[in-house]
C-alpha cells in the first residue's frame, strides 16, 4: 500500500494504528456511546415503575423498577469504559 503525501491524513485510521479496541458507539457526530444511551433510558423506566409501585402498592412493579433502574444506572456510569 502506498504512503499518503505529508498533507493528507486517513479519515479512519486502521486498527493497528488506534491500538486499543474502541467503545461501541453511535459514531463521532452523535458522540454518544451505546451503553449510556440504553442506560439512561433504563434508569428512568425503572425509577417510573418504582414511582407506580409505591402508588399502588404492587411489589412486583417495585422489584422489577428497582432491577431496571439499577441495571441502568450501572450502564450510564460505567459505559464510557467499556
């Protein structure tokens, strides 16, 4: 393969040059990874049906929103890292 003039740069970089293995993301516009785009959400559905649970006194409603809003949570905080 031949070398690109001094002026040019690849747009993408291969693999070999970047070293690590990169985040999953939704690419460089959005700028936003895949984890904390579904943990967020998560967290939120979670903390709703926790909020519905102690309106209405259903238990399942409640563990599941606590599961939901945990898993989302973790997701949000610890999904630049992945």
């Amino acid at each position: 393969m031949t070398r690109l003039p001094e002026g040019r740069r690849e747009v993408r970089p291969s693999r070999r040059v970047t070293g690590d293995r990169r985040a999953p993301s939704f690419g460089p516009k959005l700028g936003v990874s895949v984890p904390i785009s579904i943990g967020l959400p998560l967290a939120i559905v979670g903390l709703f049906l926790v909020v519905t649970a102690v309106g209405t006194g259903r238990l399942l409603f409640f563990f599941i929103g606590g599961v939901c809003a945990l898993a989302g949570a973790l997701l949000f905080a610890f999904g630049k890292r992945l």
